[in-house]
C-alpha cells in the first residue's frame, strides 16, 4: 500500500515559478529503468508520515510557501489522494501533480474538484514500446490520462525522459505526431537522462539525441530540459 514516504520542506524548481514543499509517495506501478528513485518505488527506507504531521508542517508554512507538489513514486496509488489534497488546498495552497498517468479516474477527480492546479504527465515512450519500457500494459489508462488534461483547462505539461539506449528520435517523433493528434496545446518537454542509482543500473549513453532530427510542429511549443 502507498504511504507518505517523505516530505522536502522546500523547493524552488518542482513548481515552475512557485516556492513549494515536495511530499513523496511510496510505491509505483511501473518500472522504468531509468527511474532515479528505486528507494521509493520499492519502498526500502523512509519516514513513513502521517497524514496529519504534514498538515501540521504545512500549517507552519502558510505564507511562506506557495505550492505543494505531489510526487512519488506515483501519488495517486495512494488510497486517500483526494481527501488528502483537499486538505491541503484548504490552507489554501496551489499542488502540483506528477504523475505517470496511469490512474486517469483520480487525475479527474482531482482536476473536477480543482483540488490540483498544475499536472506534469510522464509520457514515456511511444505506445508500441510502452510495456518494453515501463512493464505497464493498459495504454488505454495512459491515453484517458491525456485526454482529461487536453480537455480541461488546467495548467499541465507532457514530458518525456529520453535515454537513447531505450527510445531514440523517431520515438519521440511518433509521440509528437500522437499529442499532434489529440489537440495538444501546452509545451511538451524532452528531458535528457541524467545519470544517477536507477532501477535498471543504467549506464550514460554513449550519444545525446540528435535535436536536428526531432519533429518541427506548429501545434504546441517543444522544449528541451538539461541538454
């Protein structure tokens, strides 16, 4: 069962232009190799908080800090998401969501209840490699997810973490066309693998991709993060 497995006090880069707290959740139902947070996923070590020695830190920080970011793991694997976040709105905080998006049900409750204010979506590869990737196999969850935050008016972004042994530009091409498709208007971030303890022990690869050969659209905005 997921739990609260820790808490960062603060932040300044989770929340885009935000100063934020960071609660992380144990547990996740994929398994990309190049997850940096094994610990988590497998729940090996943490604090295992209470619901209410959260409140009680973020009741201290009214004031101070502007957003709450939900992270994980995945969060919305945890039983009690949404009351949990609606306690947390009650102080009156935004909350960032960021999810996998393989839990469209809760993502819409959330959104519905405006109970988050900002979601970032973990587009993972191209559906075809989908299970080769992240060992999750109901596509139909993912595409739900994508299409709740397409047709809703809140803040999100798409991003996807590229490590060109797993997925190279033709990938991220066929995901581009994808967010094509379904109307995408956001910013769409290609993030480079960057190398730390992961699931898979996977190693730098031996060649960034080649950004000359990544889709051009004029449908939404792409950008590149920490290439």
């Amino acid at each position: 069962m997921s739990k609260i497995y820790d808490l960062t006090p603060f932040t300044i880069l989770d929340y885009p232009n935000k100063i934020a707290a960071i609660i992380w959740f144990s547990k996740c139902n994929m398994r990309c190799p190049y997850c940096y947070n094994p610990e988590i996923v497998f729940e090996s070590e943490g604090k295992d908080l209470s619901e209410n020695k959260v409140i009680s830190f973020l009741r201290k920080r009214v004031g101070l800090l502007e957003g709450v970011v939900l992270c994980g793991g995945e969060p919305t694997l945890y039983k009690d998401l949404i009351g949990f976040a609606k306690k947390i709105k009650d102080l009156g905080f935004l909350i960032k969501l960021d999810t996998n998006g393989s839990n469209p049900y809760v993502v819409n409750v959330l959104i519905k209840n405006h109970l988050i204010d900002y979601v970032a979506l973990d587009f993972k590869a191209p559906f075809g490699k989908y299970f080769s990737i992240t060992k999750f196999n109901n596509i139909d969850k993912i595409k739900d997810s994508l299409e709740i935050l397409v047709n809703s008016d809140i803040d999100y972004e798409i991003r996807t973490t590229v490590h060109p042994d797993l997925i190279d530009e033709n990938d991220i091409n066929e995901i581009i066309s994808y967010l094509e498709m379904i109307n995408f208007k956001k910013t769409y971030f290609i993030q480079k693998f960057i190398f730390s303890k992961t699931i898979g022990d996977l190693k730098n690869p031996v060649r960034d991709i080649d950004k000359s050969k990544i889709k051009k659209t004029n449908k939404f905005k792409i950008e590149f993060r920490n290439f």
